[in-house]
C-alpha cells in the first residue's frame, strides 16, 4: 500500500491537535503565553537575553528563536518583541520524478515557521504580536496564579499608619487608626457594611472605606473581613499588541 504525505500529516495533525487543545485549555483562553523557556532576563543591567523556547501563539504552537545578549543601554525600558517568520527548510526540497521519468525540483516542502525575537522599547506601539517583558508569565505561572488563593504584599490605603494583605477574598489588616479618621483604599467588602470591634471601639468598612469609631487611637494588627471579590495576580509583562491592551494590577480587584 502506498504511503502519501497528506498520510503522515493526518497522523502528525492527530497529536499535534490534541496537545495544542490541552494546551489552551490550561492557559485558561489566553492569546499568548510561553510555554516553555523563552524567558526575558537580564545577564547584566545594561543587556537583555532571552533562551529559546516554546510560545503559545493565538492557537498555534510555535518554537521561539534564543536573542542572543544585547546591550540595551540606549533603552529606557526594553522587553522582547516576537514577531512570526514564514520559513520553509530548504533541506526539505525533493526532486519529484514525473511518469514521463522526466525530474522537478520541489521546493518549500519543509513548513517550519517560528517567532524571531528582537529588542524594542516596553512604549513602543505595534499593530499585531506580542512583546515579552523580565517576569512574564510561563504556563506553569499561569496554572500557579490561577489555581491557588494568590497572596498580595502588605498593600498601602491612604494613611500612612494603615495597611493590609490579601489571601484570596479574605483581608488582613495592619496599622493604627484615630477617631472617627476615614482611610479609603481598603478592599470592597462583600457586605454593604463590616462591623468589626476593637479594643477601643469599632471599626466600620464600607465601600472601600474604613472609620474607626472610638477613643484617641486604636491598633487594628490582625482584625479581617472577607472581600466582595479575590485578589488576583495579573501578569504585566506580556503584551498583547493586537488589541494594544496592557494588564496591570490592581491591589483592590
């Protein structure tokens, strides 16, 4: 029985169809994302590298050329930008013998396309692709933020003396508070209103607003309230540029 191309591609686009659906799935509907290796890092603070890697590319599956260390000091702010290059392997063309026995070369056989990263400026505006910053998101990062309560640091409000963390929708708080002083910038409540007692008095939450009603001052150190929504980790430094749209984190989402 013969064996045609259109053969081995049927049983390569079997696997190839199930991982790429595996891995879009566990990248949660992302557009872009690593994979694997091609990681931006700096080896020094004046240069920039990346290894090469596998990237995830609006449903594609796609190796990732390494950028070899480049000096970056007339950079304000660099990160990686991938581009995609059509490529056929010119090790792929075949010399096709017709009936006649007469030969015809056969070039780009070999499908091979993949992303080429170069440096630009973190600013700088595209139309399409991706730019890739130091700390962007691996899919092992994605499953990590994503499946697990994600934990903040100790975030600031608009008094100097009063802060809190994050676990996942509960609130921590931390600092002193005056009476009847109002400090906003906490977490909205899942309640209209969060009553919590202190040693002094009481401290009111409402709608991302805290006041404390008691005497001359009071420590607030470990009192909590459960959150109207979690605190999520949102990566900043994977750029889509096809909607030329940015994350950034908000401490109170």
């Amino acid at each position: 029985m013969p064996l045609w191309q259109s053969d081995v591609k049927f049983i390569q686009d079997g696997f190839k169809e199930v991982i790429e659906a595996l891995v879009g799935e566990l990248g949660l509907s992302k557009s872009y994302f690593i994979i694997s290796g091609c990681s931006p890092y700096k080896p020094t603070t004046k240069t920039l590298a990346m290894p090469a890697g596998w990237f995830w590319w609006g449903g594609e599956i796609l190796p990732v050329r390494a950028l070899a260390t480049t000096d970056v000091t007339s950079y304000t702010n660099p990160v990686v930008r991938l581009t995609r290059t059509t490529y056929y392997n010119p090790n792929g063309a075949k010399n096709f013998i017709h009936a006649d026995l007469t030969t015809e070369n056969v070039a780009n056989v070999w499908h091979d396309d993949y992303l080429t990263p170069t440096v630009v400026e973190r600013s700088a505006a595209f139309n399409s692709g991706v730019r890739l910053g130091v700390g962007a998101w691996t899919l092992r990062d994605i499953l990590k933020y994503n499946h697990a309560e994600a934990e903040s640091d100790w975030l600031a409000t608009s008094s100097e003396l009063v802060e809190f963390k994050r676990i996942g929708r509960l609130v921590v708080l931390r600092g002193t508070m005056y009476n009847n002083e109002s400090v906003t910038g906490f977490p909205v409540p899942v309640h209209a209103e969060i009553y919590m007692p202190t040693c002094g008095g009481t401290l009111v939450i409402y709608n991302g607003t805290g006041t404390w009603r008691g005497e001359q001052e009071d420590r607030i150190n470990g009192l909590t309230y459960v959150a109207a929504s979690p605190y999520t980790i949102q990566d900043t430094n994977t750029i889509n540029d096809d909607n030329q749209q940015q994350s950034h984190q908000n401490p109170n989402s």
